[in-house]
C-alpha cells in the first residue's frame, strides 16, 4: 500500500501532463489521486504506519501513549491528519479564491485599462522587459499567487494571440517565483522560514534578492536575441462609458490592488492566517460595488456586482489545487516526504546539493511540505556555532539558500509553483507546452542565480 500510493500519484501526475493529449481536464485527475492516495493510506494504514516513516504518526503515539490498535490510526487519520491538512489547503484555497474574485472586479470594472493604456509599447522584448520587473517587485510586495492571477489578467488586455500570451504568462511565473524568494511575505516557503525563526526579514532580502534577480534576467538576456517581432493588441469592445466612468475604473482599480497590499500588513500585525486578510478586503470592495451601483439599472448590475462576478470565476483551477494538494499531503503524512528528506541528506551530505535537490524537487513535489520537511530534520543551531552546525543557524546558509532553491525551482515545471498552477489552470497552459518552451529558460536562470549566491557566500 505504501508503494501503490507513490504509483497512483505517478499515473495521476502523468495524466495532469497529460492533459490536452488525453482530453481529460487536469482538475479531474487531481481530484481522483487526491482522493484515491487517502483511501489507499487508510485502507492500509497499520502497515504503512508501523513502517515509521511518518513523523506526525511518531509525535501522535508521543503526546498519546495509551492509543493503540485499528481505531487510534483510524482517529489519526481521519479526526486529525485529515483535518489539519485540510485547514492547511483550505487557507490557500480561500487565498486564491478571494484574490481571483478581487482582480475579476477590478477587471470587470476596467480598472486593468488605467494600467495598459500607459503601456504603449508592442515590441514583443521590451513588453517582456517590463512586465517582467513589474512582476518581479510586485510578488515581494503581495506573494507570488496574487501577482500571478493580476498580471494574467493584464496580459489579457493586451495579448491577442494565445501562444504568445502562453508564453509572457509563463515568463510572468518565472519572475513571480524570483521575486518571491527573497521577500519574507513572497513566497509560502519563506513566509514558513521566516515565522519559524529561521531567517530574519533584513537578512534575506540584503542576501537573496541578487541571486533572484539574476535567476529572473538571465532568461530574460537570452530571449532578447532570440525573440522577435510585435505582439498583437486584442479588440476590447467599448462599452466602458455604457456600464463605467473613468472615476469608478480609478476607485476599484485602487481599492483592489490596496486590498491585495492590505494582506501581508493584516497577517504582520494580526498573526491571523493571509486568507483572512483576502476575505476582509474582498468583503469591502463587494460592499462598495453594492453601495455605488445600487441604483443603477439591472444590465449593470448584472455585469458588475460581485455576485455576478463570482459566477465568472474559475472554479476548476480552485479544485485541481485541492486535488493536489490533497494528494501531496497525504505522502507527506504517510512519510513518503520524510523518507525523501532523509536519502537527500545521507547521499548528498552538503548543503548546496541538498537545497539545489530540494528545489528541483519542488517543481515536481509541492515546496510547501519539503520546506517543512527540512524545518523538521534539521534544527535551529546556536549563533556561533562552528563547523557544518554554522550553517542552520538563524539566517544560516542553508536556510537562505533553501528560501531561494524552493522559491524559484518550482519554476521549472508549471505545476510545480502556485504561481505556476494559477497560470495553468486561468490560461489553460499545457503541461507539455511549458516543458518544451520554459523548462530550459528556468533551469538555466535557476542554476545562474544558484551560481551567484554560491560565489557571494560559499566562496
């Protein structure tokens, strides 16, 4: 059974890569494996826990000594691995939820138009030049995911043609990873790190935002000489002065993207989860579209009122992330993950090659439980330490350089980032497509701002 999970999660991430060959939406198959690997965990839960792989398992039998048998494993699985998971997926979820809502409303509102009129370039390098230095001190401000979902709806306004636009969005991917490696709030990683004491705010932007920065220019230097040619504006029906004036455009455009900005100032001074903050600034803005178009005739309101706008969102995106996500939690609580950490660190044995794996890891795996997985096997050291324990002290090596390896390696592959999800499922990118056009451009920037912290540091 411990095996069959790992062969289920194989044949469903296939069919995800899958997706436009086997005509079968990757959301359905995301849900069946996120499914199907708890009910292979649970179907053979005493064996697979007996194992001792799983270190949630060992902290259960530790906090609950006399819990023995069948029915304890099944309490564990289902009333609190299950659950705790599932708040964990929730809050992104949630998170991603009310932000769509939130740029769908702004869009709606043609607030986006105030942003790409300024932008009067079509030249196909210099648009990448700056949406993608947009993109990348846009993802430190809010995360990767938000910036992620408002510049795909951007790039809507002035890409016509879909694989052009497949291609900036997937750009947009590299450099909201790149910018989020090196922000406390950019990245769930670093959210993670940071919070647990692992880095401190000055030290990973003073030490990481270079090696990101180069991670996110090399690509963008090599498709200066090898890409070509103007990008083609789509043809926006005007309707603007039929459902919106410029001053409603101005007010929607500035409430949401301050409401975008709110949430990492809620989360700093509440310590509430960030979809919190995203459910508080969606409920303000649905309360300023009720106030302003209330008296407006029922064609308006029908295009402009965020129960209107909900029925837009794309609800298959939000599945697939609860498909996956469910999945890799259940490897994680099984103690496949920790079975992975451990082999890192025996074969490896340093700590660049270990953060370089982890990070290319996560372009396959979620970089969220492997993230947690190195909080857990390897412990915060005593500043002044010596020797190889020097390097897991508070803003320690290997854990500003995990921050940046987790944060921009999921880049590689599109599933293998929110960011890169997000994209996927709002543009309907192709798995194989990426792979083909954007695996490359990211393993070299990767590999680039790897080099560029191992010379400022290690040397």
């Amino acid at each position: 059974m411990f095996i069959l999970m790992v062969v289920v999660f194989v044949l469903g991430y296939t069919a995800i890569a899958l997706e436009h060959p086997l005509k079968v939406d990757k959301a359905a198959s995301a849900l069946i494996i996120g499914t199907m690997c708890w009910v292979i965990y649970i179907l053979g839960a005493e064996d697979i826990l007996h194992m001792g792989f799983s270190p949630s398992w060992i902290a259960f039998q530790a906090a609950n000594p006399d819990a023995h048998g069948i029915h304890a494993i099944h309490e564990f699985i289902s009333e609190i691995e299950i659950i705790h998971h599932l708040g964990e997926i929730g809050s992104i979820l949630f998170f991603l939820l009310g932000a769509m809502t939130i740029v769908e409303v702004v869009d709606q509102h043609e607030g986006f138009k105030i942003i790409t009129d300024k932008i009067k370039t079509t030249d196909k390098v210099k648009l990448l030049w700056i949406l993608s230095f947009l993109t990348f001190f846009m993802s430190a401000l809010l995360d990767n995911l938000t910036t992620t979902i408002v510049l795909v709806a951007l790039l809507r306004k002035l890409i016509d043609d879909k694989q052009t636009r497949w291609f900036f969005a997937s750009m947009v991917v590299l450099a909201a990873n790149a910018g989020g490696a090196w922000s406390p709030i950019g990245d769930v990683t670093t959210i993670m790190l940071w919070i647990g004491g692992q880095i401190t705010a000055g030290s990973i932007i003073t030490n990481v935002i270079i090696p990101s920065l180069v991670c996110m220019i090399v690509p963008l230097i090599i498709l200066t000489f090898t890409m070509k040619g103007n990008v083609t504006r789509p043809d926006i029906e005007d309707f603007g002065d039929d459902y919106t004036t410029q001053g409603e455009r101005l007010l929607f455009l500035i409430i949401g993207v301050s409401g975008l900005l709110f949430v990492p100032v809620f989360k700093t001074l509440t310590h509430l989860p960030p979809y919190m903050g995203m459910l508080l600034s969606l409920g303000v803005i649905w309360v300023v579209g009720e106030v302003i178009h209330k008296d407006k005739p029922s064609k308006v309101k029908n295009k402009l009122k965020v129960v209107a706008i909900l029925q837009k969102v794309d609800v298959p995106t939000v599945l697939f992330f609860l498909g996956i996500l469910s999945a890799v939690a259940a490897l994680q609580s099984a103690g496949h993950l920790n079975i992975l950490a451990t082999y890192l660190d025996e074969k490896l044995g340093n700590i660049y090659l270990i953060d370089l794996a982890i990070g290319i890891l996560s372009s396959i795996v979620d970089n969220v439980p492997l993230v947690a997985g190195s909080m857990g096997m390897y412990p915060i050291t005593e500043a002044g330490s010596a020797g190889y324990d020097a390097f897991f002290t508070q803003d320690g090596l290997f854990w500003e350089f995990l921050a940046y390896t987790a944060g921009t390696g999921g880049s590689i592959l599109i599933i293998g980032s929110a960011a890169g999800v997000a994209a996927m499922g709002l543009e309907k990118i192709d798995f194989i497509w990426y792979m083909k056009n954007i695996s490359l451009l990211a393993i070299v920037g990767y590999l680039a701002g790897a080099g560029v912290y191992y010379l400022m540091f290690a040397l």
